[in-house]
C-alpha cells in the first residue's frame, strides 16, 4: 500500500489532498514539527536524504519532491483523473501551472521573505526586485482565475492542488495578504468547499483552520510559542504542550471522518482580522518591525555615489580609466594592481581622489579655458 509521510503544516498537504481527491487507499503517517526549529522529527528526516516532506513509500520505491510525488502518483494510480489529455487546448495550461509552483510562485515568495528577513532596507534593488517578482506571481493566478474557475479551465486538476499551499498554509511561514486579488479569493473559497480537501485538511492537519481569507496571518512560530485561548489551534497547540506522539498512523480509504470535517464548512467563511484576534492580526509590531536605518560611513558613501551616478551615468567609467591611466604611467607593473584595488575598492580613499579632482581639477580647468 502506499505510504505517505506528512509532516503537519508543510506543502505535503498536497499529497494527502491529491489521495482523497483521486479516492485511492493510502496509509499516512502524520509528523508533527519541533516547536521551537519548526523542523521535521528525526524519524521523517530519516527517510530520505532531503530530510523534508512530502515523503512517499511505495513498495521498494522512497520518493520525495511534492511535484515528482504528484506527478508519480497520477501516473500509476490516477487513471486519467486531474490530469488534461495533451490533445486538449487547455493542455498547455495545465502543465504549465502544474509546474508554475514550485517552478516560479514558491521560489519567489521565499525569496522575497528571505530578502526582507535579512534586515536589508525595502527600497534597495535587491529588496525591490524580489518584491516585483512576488507580485507578478500573484498578479499570474489572480488574472488567471479572475477569468477561470479552475487554474486548467474549467476542470479541477493537479495543477490546482500544487498551488494552493503556497496561498494558503505556506503564509503561516511568510505571511503576506491577499487584500485585492478578488480572483484568488474566490478561488480560495471554491477550494475550501470540496470534500477531497476538508477531508485532507481534517485528516493531516486536524484543527487547522484553512487560511482563505486576505488577511496576513501570524507567522507560524508565534503560535506555536504563543499560546492564546482565542486561536482555533488550541486544541493542536494543547496537545504539543502534553507531549503526544510525534508519529501517528492513519489507514484511509473510505473509512469514518472524525467531527472536524463535519465542523470545517464553518471554518471557511470568510475570516477577518477580527473574528479570531489571537491568530490572524493584520499588524504584529513583533513580527513587523522594521530595521533601524543604516547611518554608517558605507551606506553613506553608498548612497552619494548612486545620486552622483544618477546625474552622471558614465563617470564611474570615465574615473575608473582615468585612475588606470595615471596609475600605469606613475607605477611599476607589480605595483599597479594593489594600487588600483586600494584606490577604486575602498571608499575613503576613493572619496579623497574624487575630493583632490574637483578641489583642484576643476579651478585648473577654469584657469586653462580662462
């Protein structure tokens, strides 16, 4: 039978989901993460080289990867389900945003989280730049399903479960709103009302309530650490504190849902900010706060030179052949590198070079044209 390891609150969500959405026997095996590295127990990190979820056993066969796992179960146990035959129109589209995931929408979100993390200022070009492609991954789904209902078509498929975790579960790790993006939303409300995916939810990941709504969650460490009697996890949070067991096993098929799939279409109505204050604040000056300017000398200099390039694109070329110029008829060969480096590579001595050209440079220049 096949196996699937799932570590609680990760992107393995979409193996659990695909299985119930395809109606396939599956064994699965829940893990719940370490409270304070929020990283997978020992026994799942010893499962595959990787040392994360989605794992799968099949057999003799240990896989990992959520898409090979996704594309290997549709393959062997899928029989034509949420896949497109590749002699339909929409065939392209499937598989294009069937990899779109893990492909372009993934990767950038954590790239942005992990740009802004680094304390690095929101306006440098690194920042800004990461930010745009973040956006422009949003901007891709939510025009997308402004016009579809499904991301495929009109036809749930494959591709729908390998995005939504990155809409969803995955903002408890970067949090970031969806406020404005009608077209995800909706998605997300559609989602939230199929069987396979309460039933997945309510089996993997019981107590967790789908984050469907716009606003920006509070990042999973805070609720793990943080216990508050408001939050909708309490019941998960309760159980971490009394120690349950890391490994728990599930055998599904068609069996008996416990009463949290019967409760989820509750949990899917809209949330604000509002309704459940301990877990979903729009503004947490913990997790928020920004760093202090940088006032140094480097960011400084730094700054004078991206004004001064701005107004004078080409000076930086232009001072950098001159200084190589002056610098090869003055010095040795062996000389001129370690010269050229101390001038060009650090900012004072730059800054006294370019302070000597226009202190004197410029009245010489005014008394040969006078």
């Amino acid at each position: 039978m096949l196996i699937v390891h799932h570590l609680q609150r990760s992107q393995s969500e979409r193996i659990v989901w695909l299985c119930e959405e395809l109606g396939i026997p599956y064994e699965l095996k829940t893990y719940q993460r370490d409270a304070k590295t929020l990283l997978a127990p020992p026994e799942l990190q010893q499962l595959h080289q990787t040392q994360a979820a989605p794992v799968i056993q099949d057999g003799t066969t240990t896989l990992a990867e959520s898409g090979a796992i996704v594309e290997y179960i549709l393959t062997k146990y899928g029989n034509g389900k949420l896949t497109i035959p590749h002699t339909a129109d929409n065939y392209a589209d499937y598989l294009y945003f069937l990899h779109f995931a893990n492909g372009y929408f993934q990767p950038a979100l954590v790239g942005y989280s992990t740009v802004l993390r680094s304390g690095i200022s929101r306006d440098d070009p690194s920042a800004r730049f990461a930010r745009r492609n973040f956006e422009q991954a949003l901007r891709v789904l939510d025009e997308r399903l402004t016009k579809n209902t499904w991301l495929a078509g009109e036809e749930f498929t494959a591709a729908d479960v390998m995005n939504v975790f990155t809409l969803t579960t995955a903002r408890l790790f970067f949090p970031y709103s969806l406020a404005g993006y009608e077209g995800i939303l909706g998605y997300l409300q559609r989602v939230s009302q199929r069987e396979g995916y309460k039933t997945a939810i309510a089996k993997g990941d019981p107590g967790l309530m789908p984050l469907i709504s716009a606003g920006k969650p509070r990042p999973i460490r805070g609720i793990l650490e943080r216990q508050s009697p408001q939050m909708s996890l309490s019941t998960v949070n309760s159980g971490l504190n009394k120690g349950l067991p890391t490994d728990s096993v599930t055998k599904t098929a068609s069996g008996t849902v416990n009463q949290t799939t019967q409760n989820l279409d509750n949990t899917t109505e809209k949330v604000t900010d509002q309704t459940i204050p301990g877990e979903y604040p729009s503004d947490d000056a913990k997790y928020d706060k920004q760093p202090a300017p940088d006032i140094s000398f480097s960011s400084i200099w730094s700054a004078f030179k991206t004004w001064l390039f701005s107004f004078f694109p080409n000076i930086l070329d232009r001072f950098e052949n001159w200084i190589k110029g002056l610098i090869a008829w003055i010095l040795p060969p062996p000389r001129q590198a370690k010269m050229y480096e101390a001038i060009l590579k650090r900012p004072i001595a730059s800054s006294f070079i370019i302070c000597q050209l226009v202190c004197c440079g410029v009245p010489l220049l005014v008394f040969l044209a006078v």
